[in-house]
C-alpha cells in the first residue's frame, strides 16, 4: 500500500455519542482501519477504582454499533483502546460481548475478535518492591511504597502498540484493548502494515482526539489519517471543519505537559522538528518527527485507592451579612461535626460556589461579590451510616451557624433538599508510576474469540 | 503604547489535566503578530503565573513558549490529584479564566 487511511470517531469513546453524518463521511472515503480510544485518566479515579464505567452503556453501544457494521461492510479492521473509559478486565469483557450481541442483532458473517487484559496483581508489583526494582513515582512522587500497594483498589497498566500488533498478525478483525496509551492503537495499525515509527506514532497522536485536532471546535466529529512512508496528512470529515496547520499543531500540545514530548510504552515521540504544512483546505500535512525507542522498557501504571463511602450535601446563601462570614457559618458546623465524630477517622470538604468553589487556594479573586452563595458539602467517612450522619451534620448545621449580628434567625441557609445524596464512595489516584517490563506483551495477555454467525 | 487584555488578543485560552497529578494551560494566538507581541511584553512568564495562580515557582512544571502553533503554554502540579474528594474541577477545564485579564502593553 503507497498509504493507509484510519478514520477516527470519537476521542473519548462512550463518554458522548460519536456524531454519525461526518462518521459516515469517513467511511466514505474506505478507511483501512477504523478505530478509536475509550479511555481517559479524565474522569478521576471512582471509575478504576470502583470497576465502574462512568459512560452510560447506551452511548457506548452506539458507538460499537456505527463502528462496527462499517468495519465489516468495508472489511476492514476496527480497534478500540481502554475499554468502558478505564481498561480494566471487566470493561474489556463488556465491550466483547457488546461486539458479539451486535453482530448477532445484525446478522453480521463470522469474524475474528481480539482483546487483551491490562490489570496487574498486586502480588506482581509487591515482588517487583520487595526485589529492589522500584516502581518510580511520575510527575514528582516518590516510588511507591507496600503501604500504598495495600491501600490501593485496581491497577491497570498503560498498553502500547505490542498487544494490538500481535492480535493483528493473529488476523483479528476486531480489537477490544484494556488500558493502552492513545496513540498506541492507530500506531499498531500503521507499524503493523509497514510505515515507519515516527510517523505510526504521529499519526496515532494526531488522531487520538478525533476532532479537537480540527477547528472550529467541535468534538466527536470524525477525522481521517493518512500515513506514506514519508509523512501523515489529516483531515476533517465534518463540512464546516478543517485541519490547519494551527489546529493541528496546536493538538500537539493538548492535555500534555509539554507539547514537543509523547511518552509511550517502549519510546518517545518528539514532535519538537515538526513541520506543517497546509495542502488544501481541511488538510494538514506534517514531517519531521522522530521516534527514539527507550534504553529500558518501562510500563507506566495507573491505581485508585478508596477513601471510603461518600455523601454530598447542598444549601444556599443569600443574606450578605451570611455571605460576608461565611467562614465562621463553616467553623461553627465543623465543630458540630468535630463535637459528634472526633477529629480522626472521616473528611469534610466543603466548597463555596460564588467565592472560590471552582479554582479553591488558585482562585487569584480574595474578594466574593456575589450576592449568593452555593455550598456544596462532601462528607466521607468509612460505613455508609456514619457518612451519611457526618454529612447531614456538616450540612444542617449550617442552618444553625450562630452569627452574633444575623438579623434572620431562622435559619442561616437554604436548601434545595432537606437530605444529603448518596454519591459514588471517594477514591484517590494512587498510583502514577512506571514499572519495569521484559516487553510489551509481558503485562498484556492477548485473547481471540469469535463474533457473527 | 497601548494595553489591551489578553482575552481580546488570543485565539484560544484554556485549561486542563494533564495526568492525574498536573493542570496544563494554553493560550493560542491567530497569528504571529499577536503572539510575538505577548511575547516581547513578558507579561506572562514563569514567575507572573506563579504570583497570578499564588503559587511557589516549583509548583509550575513547564514554561514553553511554542512556535510552531502561536502558543504560549505553562503545567502546574496539582495540591492533590485530580478527582479526590473536594476537588471541585475534576477535568481541570475551569483554571483558566484568570489569564483571560491579563494586561498586556503593546508598541504601536
């Protein structure tokens, strides 16, 4: 093949619906592969550490659908990376069957499904601590510790192109992957057909998002890759989007700390000698990119620990002298709390919409013009029961806040809901580190079944 | 010499995770001619985020100025991880309203 074309749908698969005429538009143009990633370290870390998606699994099913029934009437392969947003083995046994409940429903011809697995045993990494290979903490943390080990709920590892490349030369039509880097599942199919690292690795980043690389904004509108052996050219599927050489470049640096770097299992992509270069109207052509394999292979992992059951709480302010102490309205609820469960064992968090609920100690503004206030009150302690008292404490309490000139004494808050809301329990990222591996595969374990009739 | 706010200048101004542990920040500008006029200002550097966000200077990971899209672009670390619980900006979508105030002195 002189190219290979992927059209990709959707940057976030499942966590909004793929918009379907500029898909089909795509398809229109006979992709080689489609494919998209359904995964993202976004959505905090309730959703690894529960075993939960947070997309709805209608969202997810249509987009499977759409996908799917193109891939097989073109014949071509369809690849999805981290499953049901976080990768783990029990969202990539979701997708399967979703897959095979499809193909059925639509009387699709047999075809070949792989899928691999991404979660890691604790017992896997305790060894790995205990023989001295550390498993070195990202972004400033340290390496991790057994007690953070033992704290910790489920642990995925970051795939890259190794277990995708296998199930392709296994001759899989559909890929299911558990948690992989983004780029990682449309770098497969480029190196898998033959184009070079650095462009594979382009391509994949650039496509990783579907349509944030395009302009005007616009997401889950489907764009085209087009990978040669001496570049990759992108373009917008959507009537009204075009890539330009600053959408595209600009892409480059989306969600990344840096824009000239991309870490993946087994190397790094730097982008800092990219050259674009605008060759029509929607599209973008870039060269220049440069692959360099990593000395020692790596994994970067990913891990939530639970903090325990959660509750939410909600009330209301509007008299400006309320406002204007809004503190000593708090300070009086947390002793109410601090009266009834002691100073250990739970959290309260609260924060004052209207002041500086959204940005907290980063808000630059010290001064609250608003004429109301919404405090929203998060309570967490280790049962349900004590979560809820804890809660309904650190909410209603609020009501009985004695402020010494308050001229309404009948209560300091409103509330929307005289209850506090049983929310998802209170996980926290505890694993953002890399471990070593023999390879790529060593962490992947690849599977192949089959789907249609 | 004019001053004009850097909501009026730039493109694209906006926040998110990078990671769990990191918020990264970018302001995009249409051309050249509004982007190196930001940059030649120095208004925006390192230390002029730090005191806008009221931060430590080793709280921003990386300070880039990055040619090839017109962008200015700048990481802080997160006090804790994205998600936790009173984290009240999961995405770290919303960080960025700040920069949109910023006075910028311009040479006619």
């Amino acid at each position: 093949m002189e190219t290979l074309k992927i059209i990709c749908p959707n940057g976030h698969l499942g966590f909004a619906p793929l918009k379907v005429p500029s898909f089909l538009h795509g398809v229109e143009k006979k992709p080689d592969y489609i494919a998209a990633d359904s995964g993202s370290d976004d959505v905090g870390p309730v959703p690894l550490g529960s075993d939960t998606s947070t997309s709805p699994k209608s969202w997810q099913r249509h987009d499977l659908e759409k996908m799917l029934l193109s891939a097989r009437e073109l014949g071509v392969p369809m690849i999805i990376g981290s499953a049901g947003d976080t990768g783990t083995n029990s969202r990539v046994d979701m997708y399967v069957e979703m897959i095979k409940e499809i193909a059925v429903e639509h009387k699709l011809g047999k075809f070949k499904i792989g899928y691999f697995y991404s979660e890691v045993e604790k017992e896997f990494i305790r060894n790995k601590i205990n023989t001295g290979d550390a498993i070195r903490g990202l972004d400033n943390r340290s390496d991790l510790t057994l007690e953070e080990l033992d704290g910790t709920a489920r642990i995925v590892a970051m795939a890259g192109v190794h277990p995708y490349m296998k199930l392709l030369e296994q001759g899989a039509d559909v890929i299911i992957g558990g948690r992989s880097s983004d780029s990682a599942i449309f770098a497969a199919a480029a190196l898998h057909e033959g184009y070079p690292e650095e462009h594979a690795y382009y391509l994949g980043k650039v496509l990783e998002c579907a349509s944030f690389c395009a302009e005007p904004y616009g997401g889950k509108e489907t764009v085209l890759g087009e990978i040669s052996q001496n570049d990759v050219q992108v373009t917008a599927m959507h009537p009204d989007q075009r890539c330009t050489i600053a959408s595209v470049a600009g892409h480059a640096m989306y969600e990344r700390s840096n824009p000239y770097f991309e870490l993946v299992a087994g190397g790094t992509l730097d982008m800092t000698h990219c050259h674009y270069e605008q060759v029509s109207e929607k599209t973008t052509r870039i060269t220049g990119s440069v692959f360099k394999p990593a000395e020692e292979f790596r994994v970067k992992l990913e891990g939530a620990a639970k903090k325990g059951e959660r509750f939410i709480g909600i009330a209301g302010v509007r008299d400006p002298y309320t406002i204007e102490h809004i503190d000593k309205v708090m300070d009086w609820a947390k002793d109410q709390v601090k009266d009834r469960f002691g100073t250990e064992g739970y959290e309260v968090h609260y924060s004052v919409f209207g002041r500086n609920g959204i940005m907290g100690d980063l808000e630059p503004i010290t001064e609250t013009k608003s004429h109301e206030l919404c405090i929203v009150v998060q309570g967490i302690a280790e049962t349900e029961e004590m979560a809820e008292e804890l809660t309904m404490t650190a909410t209603r309490q609020l009501f009985y806040a004695r402020l010494p000139e308050v001229k309404g004494t009948a209560g300091s808050v409103s509330f929307v809901l005289d209850e506090v809301l049983k929310a998802s329990p209170a996980y926290e990222w505890s694993l953002n580190h890399t471990m070593s591996a023999k390879d790529g595969l060593e962490l992947f374990p690849t599977h192949m079944t089959e789907g249609g009739l | 010499m004019i001053q004009k706010k850097l909501v009026d200048l730039a493109k694209t101004i906006r926040s998110k995770n990078a990671g769990t542990d990191k918020i990264t920040f970018d302001i995009i500008f249409r051309n050249s001619k509004e982007y190196e006029q930001v940059k030649s200002s120095q208004v925006i550097s390192k230390q002029s985020m730090a005191k806008l966000y009221r931060i430590p200077e080793d709280r921003i990971s990386d300070f880039v100025e990055y040619d090839p899209a017109f962008a200015i672009k700048f990481t802080i670390y997160r006090e804790k991880p994205s998600g936790s619980a009173g984290d009240a900006d999961i995405f770290g979508a919303q960080q960025y309203a700040p920069l949109m105030d910023i006075i910028v002195p311009i040479d006619e």
